[in-house]
C-alpha cells in the first residue's frame, strides 16, 4: 500500500528534477530508494545554489568574462530548484500529517 502512494511522489520529484536541468538515472519500480533520491536532489539543488552565488559574487567584483544573462540564468535555475524542492517537501509533510491523522 505505502508503495502505490510513494510511487506518484517519486514520479513528480523525478519530473522536477529534469526540469531544473538535473538528470536522474532511470531505475525500475522495485528497488527505489526514496531516500537516496531525496538526498541526491537536495545536493543538486544547493550545488545550483552555490554555483548561483560564486557567479553573483564574481560578477559583483567586476570579473570580465562574466555576463550578467549568465549569472542571472544561474540565479533563476537555483531559484527554481529551490522552490520546486520546497513544494516537494510541503507535500511530504502534508502526506504525513495526513498519515498520522489517520485512525486506527
């Protein structure tokens, strides 16, 4: 039962990765662990975070081979995979809310 209702959230979490330019390597249905790609993404997105800001603070001291459409296109990606990862992450704790709220 727990894997008909994690399945659907694997999905979206996969979905959003590639969307904000990551790529998850495609596994079979049996043998996910949700853990793993939880924190694959979580590192991903604070990789896009961290590259955003070194771009900001090179672009700031006036570094000439930076452009301001690249840094701005690496601000918005991180900001994208952030707020993707916190949309995820509202579902996980409505889902346990729901889960623990559910009697017995």
């Amino acid at each position: 039962m727990n894997d008909i209702r994690i399945t659907p959230a694997l999905e979206q979490i996969r979905n959003l990765s590639v969307a904000a330019g990551s790529s998850v390597p495609e596994t079979p249905t049996e043998g996910i662990d949700f853990g793993t790609i939880l924190k694959d993404t979580i590192n991903n997105v604070n990789e896009k975070q961290q590259v955003s800001s070194k771009l900001k603070t090179a672009f700031e001291a006036g570094d000439k081979t930076m452009n301001l459409a690249e840094v701005m296109v690496a601000s918005q990606k991180a900001d994208v995979s952030f707020k993707a990862l916190t949309q995820v992450r509202n579902k996980l704790v409505e889902a346990y809310k729901d889960v623990m709220n559910m009697p017995m």
